[in-house]
C-alpha cells in the first residue's frame, strides 16, 4: 500500500522548491550494524574516537575543547566585544533591516507560496490550523465543582 501511495504522487515543481516521493520507504529501513566507535570520559569531556586503535594513540573524531580557564577567557573577549556600543548599533539596524526585508518577501511572495503549499499531494498535514490550548484550571471548576 505504501508503494501504491509513492507511485500516485506526482512530482510538484515550482520556483521554489520540487517535491518528489523518496524512492524507498524511510520508516522500513534495516536496522544498522554494530559501531567501531569508542567513547571515553577526559577531564569529564566524553570524547569518541573512531575506533579502538585510534583511542590508543588519542586521535579523536572531533578535537575536544580547551580547558575552563580558556572558556573564561574567551568568553570574558566576547561579551566585551558584544557590550560595545558601536557593536550593538550595527546589530541592531541589521535586524530591523532583515525585519523589513522578511515583511517585504512575506508581501511579494505569499500568495505563490500558499498556492504551493496547496499543490502539494499530502496537504492535510499543511491545512492544520492553530489551537489555543492555553487552559486556566482555576477558571473552568470552582469548589462546588469539585466537592460533588
């Protein structure tokens, strides 16, 4: 049955994006093999080496951080760099202007983007509309309520 579905879906191109079935189901993968990979705890920093061997002659598959000190340090450069008034200036302007800029592509775009968003074969999943969950218990029983 999962085949039938893949096969009736048509791809969906646009001038944004394509979509396609995958062409094997992800949910019916074979189960993956036994690891090679090694982990071991350094100065309470797990560190995970490819393999025995390379945990031998301590190479590991990601270089591990410095020491506390060093954070300290480099953490004590950047809020010096980020409290600096010209700093925050420029970052600031660069957001409004990314703000305006998404407002604008939200203005131009909207309508191609929700006929799209129509086009696609699975759209139940995309007509979902928001639900207010936001419940006060203490507004929906009173005492008498809960005495009964």
């Amino acid at each position: 049955e999962a085949q039938l579905a893949s096969e009736q879906c048509e791809p969906v191109v646009s001038a944004y994006s394509s979509f396609s079935p995958p062409p094997y189901d992800p949910f019916e993968a074979p189960p993956l093999g036994a690891s090679a990979h090694v982990c071991h705890w350094n100065n309470g920093i797990m560190v995970v080496y490819a393999s025995r061997s390379a945990l031998l002659r301590r190479q590991p598959l990601v270089r591990t951080p410095g020491s506390f000190a060093q954070f300290s340090r480099d953490l004590a450069a950047l809020m010096s760099t980020v409290e600096e008034p010209d700093v925050r200036t420029v970052c600031h302007r660069r957001l409004v202007m990314l703000s305006e800029r998404f407002s604008m592509h939200l203005l131009l775009n909207s309508e191609a983007e929700r006929q799209e968003q129509m086009a696609v074969p699975h759209r139940d999943f995309y007509n979902c509309r928001k639900i207010d969950t936001h419940v006060h218990h203490s507004s929906s029983m009173n005492q008498k309520h809960l005495l009964r």
